[in-house]
C-alpha cells in the first residue's frame, strides 16, 4: 500500500508546484531596435538640492522584436528583465502598445509582460522608455542590458 501512494504523493506534489516545473528560455531579441541615437540623461531638478536625491532622467524609443516561433499555440508567459548595473541605481519605466504589459524594473528585477498563447512567429511592440538614475552613482557611460525569458504556461 505505501509503495503506490509514494508516486501518487510525488505526482501530486509536481502538480501543486506548476512554478517548479516551468522553466525560463532566454528569447531571441535579435530583431529588436533602438529607435533614434543613445539615451541622453538630463538632470530632474535643474538645480539639485543638498540632501535629496539626485535624479537623472531621460527617454528613449525600442521597437521589440522576440522570436517565439518555437512555441506557436502555446500558452506561455514572457518576462523583461534589467541586468543588473554596475555602478548607479536605475529605474526604467515603459508604456507599449499593446502586445506586451506596461510596467517598470529596477537593475537585477524581471516583470511579466506577457501572458497567453502565441499564435505568430513573433511578438511586436513598441515601448516607449523612461529611464531614472541616481545621478551620483552614475558613471559617464553606463550601458543598460535588457533581455526576455519564456516561460511556459502549463495546462
């Protein structure tokens, strides 16, 4: 009697778990573009106050592109992740158009911005960056590193 209810216990266990079971690919972003020239940050405040935070701010225009032919009618959930930065703190706040979620990241973090089943090729959006950065911990060239990671949406 034990024997058959360790597999019944594992399998239930599995299934309780569907986070355990999914797993995160990074996607292919190759086709996404950078609309216009680097992002240029100005101060928030023309003149920084002693004591508070000193903010830069700037935007910039990306035309995303995620290759997901590999998971046409499947449901999945896609996630934007910011790499974590070297030196200054960052905010990046974006409004798309549609296809991919609203949202914002903080260096290190990952958001869902897409949730259901892919039914072409590729996914398309274009989002509209705001990029917010401590401007006392910001070197002068700093690079931002975003990527996407699918996972897949289990039944």
């Amino acid at each position: 009697m034990t024997t058959r209810l360790l597999p019944l216990l594992a399998l239930c266990l599995f299934l309780a778990c569907p986070s355990a079971m999914a797993q995160a690919v990074r996607l292919d972003d190759s086709g996404t573009q950078v609309l216009g020239s680097s992002l240029k940050l100005e101060w928030a405040d023309s003149i920084p106050r002693p004591g508070t935070a000193q903010i830069m701010t700037g935007g910039i225009t990306v035309h995303v592109r995620l290759d997901v032919r590999a998971w046409k009618g499947r449901n999945v959930r896609i996630y934007k992740q910011l790499e974590p930065t070297a030196g200054a703190r960052v905010l990046v706040q974006w409004r798309g158009q549609g296809t991919l979620a609203d949202g914002q990241l903080r260096e290190g973090q990952r958001t869902l911005v897409y949730a259901g089943p892919i039914m072409t090729d590729e996914l398309q959006d274009v989002l509209q960056l705001t990029v917010l950065a401590d401007g006392s911990r910001l070197s002068s060239r700093e690079t931002l590193r975003f990527r996407f990671e699918l996972e897949e949406a289990m039944p």
